[in-house]
C-alpha cells in the first residue's frame, strides 16, 4: 500500500523525536519491487522516513495496524512488513498514485531489522502521535491592557474555555481515528480465525502456523463482550486476562507492575477494552 506514502522535507514536528536510523533499506509495494532501493531509513515517535538523494518519503506511524519480520532467504535480505489501515483521510501528494497492496516492506539489506522492528511495535504500543503540543502565545501591549478588572478576569476566563474546548475536540478526533484502526485490526484477526475454522481440514500444518501467528501479532483475535457473553461476561472476561497474562507473567518471574498489565490487554483486545 504505497499509495500511503507521502513526500516530506524530512524535518521533525513539533514534539517529534528521532529513535532510530538504518542504512541500505529498499522500499517493497507488497513484494513488487520499487524504484526507491538502498535509502537511509528513519524512526521517529511520529513517522518513518525514508531518503535517498533525490527523494524524501514519510508514512505516519498512525496508519500502521501492525509490523512483523520476514526473515531472509536466497533471493532477499530480511524484510520489516507493515500492514496498512484502509483510512480515506486526505495525505499529501506523494510518489504513488494507487496500490493493490494492503502493506508495505521494508529490505534491510545491511542488517539491522530486529532492532528496527522491536523499536518501531514499542512506538505503535505508546502512540506519541496522538499527544497534543501546545504552541506558546506571545501577549502583546493591547492584550494586557485589557486584563485589567472584572471584565478582563471574565475575558480571559473565556479564552481559557475556548483553548480546553478546542483541545477536547481534538483529543476526541484522535481517539476516533485510534478507535478505526483498532476496529480494523480485530476485523483482520476474526477473519483469519474464521478461515481457520471453516478449513480446519483443508489448511496443512505450515499454513495454520502462518495463520496462528498473524493471531499472536494481532492480540485476542475474538476478545469477550458483554453481548458475546451475556451473564458469564465477567468469568469470561476474568479467563480470558489470565490467559493473555500468564505467559508474560512467567517470563517476568511472577511480577508484573499494573501499568504494564494494562499495556498488554489493552494492545491484546484492540478497542474492546
């Protein structure tokens, strides 16, 4: 899904921080070879960025639904594939038009793909994106002069009313735009265990692993509901935490801080939490 890409003069945002950078990279429209190979890949808090010397290139980490590794073979090196949400928000111009694709690959032909894609599912995990920078006002001479008295307390009571108004409207849109990508990341994992269930006969054994560990990528590939579950909601939902605990609780030795509990379920159950 190339058509995500855009074109970018590669400067940081406002808040936006710099993770990592890796040499050597091409850029793959699903597995069809493109004509951006063996540019400079960057992770930031917000994007990846791509360049070599004639182009600049960014995807927003935002419209990631989830990373893997493709691991080498005789023909290519070790592969970073994103799978892309299908979002129709309006981006900026950039070096493809359209694609049949749903991801896009990423050949590290230099190495360093195991650190870029443990690196890259920490900053899809804490979605530094979504915080919102507020920009410092400047008062000028005719600003103070009229904070004097009762009707200058009540105005800039005002103005503070409008800047909180204006920031929950965008907090709001924010978590709408999470809640679609989350919604289409369940959808893709109740698909594959749908697939799974129908041709339980027909899958050999290298093609349930396959599908088994796009399920492990995704999280709870059919989390608990109050509608799904009914009166056994909460028994229901209590099995189903042990269950995505258990593992984790044994290679933390027992102990496990509730904040990062919570970081695992709620990655595990996307927007069902």
């Amino acid at each position: 899904m190339t058509d995500r890409l855009a074109w970018t003069d590669g400067q940081l945002h406002v808040g936006e921080m710099m993770i990592t950078t890796q040499t050597g990279v091409s850029i793959y429209d699903g597995s069809d070879k493109t004509d951006y190979q063996k540019g400079l890949i960057t992770l930031t808090s917000h994007r990846i960025l791509w360049k070599d010397n004639s182009s600049q290139i960014e995807l927003p980490l935002s419209v990631i639904i989830f990373s893997e590794k493709k691991d080498a073979s005789f023909t290519s090196k070790a592969r970073l594939l994103c799978t892309l949400s299908k979002s129709q928000e309006q981006k900026r111009p950039g070096p493809f038009a359209s694609s049949r694709h749903d991801e896009i690959q990423f050949e590290f032909r230099e190495g360093g793909c195991n650190e870029f894609l443990r690196l890259i599912q920490e900053e899809l995990v804490k979605k530094r994106w979504l915080l919102q920078s507020l920009k410092p006002t400047t008062a000028t001479t005719s600003d103070r002069l009229h904070r004097t008295g009762i009707s200058g307390i009540e105005s800039h009571m005002q103005h503070q009313l409008n800047t909180q108004e204006q920031s929950i409207s965008g907090a709001f849109q924010d978590l709408n735009k999470l809640m679609q990508q989350a919604k289409d990341m369940v959808s893709i994992s109740k698909t594959i265990a749908n697939k799974i269930q129908e041709k339980r006969n027909d899958l050999t054994s290298d093609e349930t692993i396959r599908f088994r560990s796009y399920l492990l990528s995704l999280g709870i590939d059919n989390p608990v509901t109050k509608e799904s579950a009914g009166s056994q909601y909460h028994v229901s939902l209590a099995k189903e935490l042990a269950s995505v605990l258990e593992k984790a609780l044994k290679d933390t030795n027992g102990i496990m801080t509730l904040s990062d509990a919570f970081c695992r379920i709620n990655r595990a159950r996307g927007y069902e939490v």
